[in-house]
C-alpha cells in the first residue's frame, strides 16, 4: 500500500492550523472590542452635548424674556426680579411665557431657579409668583457639571446680582466645566 496517498494531516500541521486560527480570532474580539467601546464612548459624549444643548437653550430662552418683577416668597418677603450668585442658587428669575406655550395655563409669568446640587445643574419654575408653603413647583436636572460659575453685566461685571440696584443685568455669562467636554464659556443676552 502506498503511504503517500493515505497520508492526512500530521500532528504539527493541526496545531499550527489551531494556532492561526486562535490568533485570527483573538485579533478579531479585540477589534469588535474596541469598536463597542468607541460606540458608547460616542453614545455617552452625544448623551452630554445633547444636555448641553438643551441647558444653553433653556438659559437662553429664560434670559432673553427676563422681566423685572419681583415678587414674594413663601414667607411674605420680597424677593428681587432677578438674583444670582456662585453659591448652591446660581440664578433666579422672573420671566415671561409666550402664549402659545403650554405652561400658560394660569399665568403669563412664571419663576425659574436653577440650582448646583452636588456636580447636577436643575432648574426649578414655579406657575405662582408669589406663593405661599404650599405653592409647588417643577424640578428637571438638566446636567451633570464639575464647576458653572456665573458673572453679570450690569455697567461692569461682577459674580453677584443685584450688584447695587434692582433691575436685570444686561447679559450673564456662564463658565462650565463639563466632564469629558472641558471648559466652556456662554454669553447670555438678558431682555432689556
């Protein structure tokens, strides 16, 4: 019988095949690997600009319809139509609700608060102006941020309003600090 012609594989030649494969296949988890990873790195930073977005619309749009208003708080004190500072309460507002918003239902007006709790940016709108204990009002975190420091124009710039008097800034100017986006700095036109 001729050897040559029943001859299969040897041993090494197996282990090489074996080999070449386990290598091919490795090579091929560690690419789909690292195209996961960049996938929800992705998904996660788009997740952080969209926030951004919303909370640069969100300021812009309560900024540009500021009205000086001031009202009453839950204690009978009155507040200032517009109050701001580098604290936990960044910014107070009062400002007025196009007509076509939903969230007219019992008011034109209506105040905005956003606040920095623990590295999250909210902001806070009461339909009530002046309120009383029970007068309630909507919460929405709108950001995670590692620093939002805050300075108004006025005749010159400063970190806390009212610097002096009582009326509305002429614009606000936000510095962020954001996670995974760095450092950004917005200038906010307020309404005159």
């Amino acid at each position: 019988m001729n050897n040559s012609a029943s001859r299969g594989f040897t041993l090494l030649e197996v282990l090489i095949a074996m080999a070449v494969f386990a290598i091919m296949a490795a090579m091929a988890y560690a690419g789909l690997s690292a195209v996961l990873d960049a996938r929800a790195g992705t998904e996660k930073r788009s997740d952080s600009i969209a926030a951004l977005q919303q909370t640069l619309y969100l300021l812009n749009e309560d900024l540009a319809q500021a009205l000086p208003r001031s009202i009453r708080d839950e204690l009978g004190s009155e507040q200032p139509a517009f109050s701001g500072g580098n604290g936990e309460e960044l910014l107070t507002l009062t400002r007025s609700v196009p007509e076509w918003s939903a969230l007219s239902m019992r008011s034109d007006l209506q105040r905005v608060s956003y606040r920095l709790e623990n590295g999250s940016l909210y902001r806070q709108v009461w339909i009530v102006l002046d309120r009383t204990q029970q007068t309630q009002f909507r919460r929405k975190k709108l950001l995670n941020v590692g620093a939002l420091e805050l300075r108004f124009y006025g005749s010159d710039w400063t970190t806390h309003w009212p610097a002096g008097g009582t009326g509305l800034p002429k614009a606000v100017e936000a510095n962020f600090n954001l996670a995974g986006l760095g450092d950004m700095r917005r200038l906010f036109l307020v309404r005159e």
